[in-house]
C-alpha cells in the first residue's frame, strides 16, 4: 500500500527525534484518493476558463494541458 506520505515525517540530517514520524511509521493506510486537476498551461495569461472537473471537457490540444494531483490519505 502507499507509504509515500511517511518521508515527509522523517527526521532531518542531523535530527534523531521526530514524534510525528514516530507516532505514525506503523499505521496502516485504510484509503487512499488520487484527485486530479487538469488545466491549460496558460490558462489564466490566456484569460480561458479556470481548471476542469472531471466530468468537463477541454477545448484544448492535449500538449497544451498539464496534470496535477492531490492526493487525501486516510490512516
């Protein structure tokens, strides 16, 4: 399962102690969600319409656009 969210807990070089990474190493991850945002490149320069929700569609090229994602974890 994804344990990604886990390196932004560890310790720092040099730090030995970190609660937060301590408290949730050996949680398990119960759910996971991947939220993709899709926009123009240029979208607000170019004065188009704000990001799309996933039931919208584009009236761009595809090489034009660019992909975010969120992702929510749930321990």
């Amino acid at each position: 399962m994804f344990v990604g969210y886990l390196a932004l807990f560890a310790p720092e070089v040099g730090h030995t102690n970190c609660t937060l990474y301590e408290q949730h190493k050996n949680d398990t991850v119960v759910k996971f969600r991947a939220v993709p945002e899709i926009t123009h490149r240029k979208w607000k320069e170019l004065n188009l319409m704000s990001p799309l929700r996933p039931d919208e569609t584009p009236d761009f090229k595809f090489q034009e656009l660019q992909m975010k994602l969120y992702y929510t974890i749930y321990i």
